[in-house]
C-alpha cells in the first residue's frame, strides 16, 4: 500500500462499491468478500447509512442512487465513535459507557467506553444481544412509536439470557409502559448475572435512534441512585443529540 493512501477511507469506498454490485448485501456478506472483521465492517457500513449512501432494509444493505445524482440531500457524519458528546458522558459517569442501535430484533453496541474513558472499546462494538435482554435494548423499544414496536415485538421470542430475563409478554408489555412514563430502563442482572445496567433513549427530531446506558457490578448501582444516575445520563443523551443536530447543518 502506498504511503500516502488513508486506508480507512480506501476500506470505506471498497465498501461502497460491493453494495453497488449487490442487490442486497448482508454485514456477513461484506466482512466475507473484503476480509473485513465484525467491528470494521460494521463501523464502514453504519458510516454510509448514516452519511445516506446505503440504506437498510431488516439485514440487507442497498445502494441509495439519490446520492449519486445532481441532487445531494444534506447529510452529516454521525460515526458514533467520533462523537465528543459520548466520551464527556463517559467522564461524567466514571462507569463503563455503551451506546447501542436497534438492527431487527437486536441491540448492537455501536461505541463502548472503560475508564479512563479515552479510546473506544472497538473489540466490543458491533457485539450484539436480544433487545429485551438489556435496558439499553428495553428503552428503545418502550419509546418506538406502535406502529413501529408492533410488528417488531410479532417477531421477539423472549428468550432468556439469565434467570431474571423478561420471558411473559403480557408483563414484558406493561414493563415497557413503566419505561416510557419514567423515561429510564433498568437491567436488574437480566443479561449477565451480577451486572446491573442503567439506560435512556437518544432522539433525533423527536425520534428515538440509540439509547446510552451505563453498566456496572450490581453492588455499585442501588434502587437509591437509579434515578441520579439516569439523571446523568439524560444530560450525555442530550449532548450526544445537539451534537448530532449541529453536524447535519454541515454540508
């Protein structure tokens, strides 16, 4: 490789040109012809969607033609992992720090943050766990509007990870009202036993697109400082937003 090629960028326009080839590429799909891991290739491909090169459509991803006609719609950057906003959440809690975006029925870790809260965690984003699973997964769905939440949750199964996992969907239901009207979720163990994890919805125009959540040792997150904590976060989920907003006012 030449000394002067930017090789993230030359991954970047690889990746672009498979989706042209393909009507319909999955994340398997593009690590397997461009030898790419999990982490890189996800990172590449979440990059175009959000830049409205690519769009999805449940696991495929599909070439957006808008973009390459005499029309450019405004876009902006939104890698998650650039995002100042994140890692001053992260210096604020002082607890491991995760981002995570709904793909199907799952929650996939799109930036993940330990202390000292300098670099990304890059082996962990693009790792992936059922959306009822976590508080992170739960506050997104609690605050998807029903005509989204509905068919999604016709295709959840439930399945446990621990023994403290949701698994009745009558009261995995009311649980998500109580998320929407308190506006926090709480993982009590239900993911990974002696873990305990705090989250809120990131919106976007009003609509919710990630949620930010902290996790820790379940001795270190109490009833008595859930709501301090959410507290905290909501103030990082609205940096992350204004960030977001004020990027796509760059052309």
């Amino acid at each position: 490789m030449a000394n002067n090629e930017v090789s993230t960028l030359k991954k970047g326009l690889l990746v672009l040109e498979l989706v042209k080839q393909y009507r319909g590429i999955t994340l398997r799909e593009v690590m397997n012809q461009l030898n790419l891991s999990k982490s890189t290739a996800f990172r590449l491909l979440t990059t175009l969607e959000e830049m409205n090169y690519i769009y999805k459509i449940q696991t495929q991803y599909f070439i957006n033609h808008k973009m390459f006609g005499d029309n450019f719609e405004k876009r902006s950057e939104k890698d998650w992992a650039s995002l100042h906003s994140i890692h001053q959440a992260a210096q604020n809690l002082q607890m491991s720090t995760y981002l995570g975006k709904v793909d199907d029925t799952d929650l996939v870790m799109t930036q993940v943050l330990h202390a000292p809260f300098k670099k990304s965690a890059d082996e962990e984003i693009g790792n992936r766990s059922k959306l009822h699973q976590s508080a992170l997964g739960k506050v997104i769905l609690a605050h998807l509007d029903e005509e989204l939440l509905a068919p999604l949750f016709s295709k959840m199964s439930l399945e446990p990870a621990t023994e403290n996992t949701f698994q009745d969907s009558q009261l995995f239901h009311y649980h998500l009202k109580v998320i929407r009207q308190e506006g926090y979720a709480f993982d009590d163990e239900e993911r990974i036993v002696g873990i305990r994890c705090v989250a809120v919805p990131v919106f976007r125009h009003k609509k919710v697109i990630a949620a930010l959540a902290i996790a820790a040792p379940a001795e270190q997150i109490s009833r008595g400082n859930i709501k301090y904590i959410a507290q905290k976060l909501n103030t990082g989920s609205e940096a992350i937003t204004k960030e977001i907003e004020a990027l796509e006012t760059i052309h």
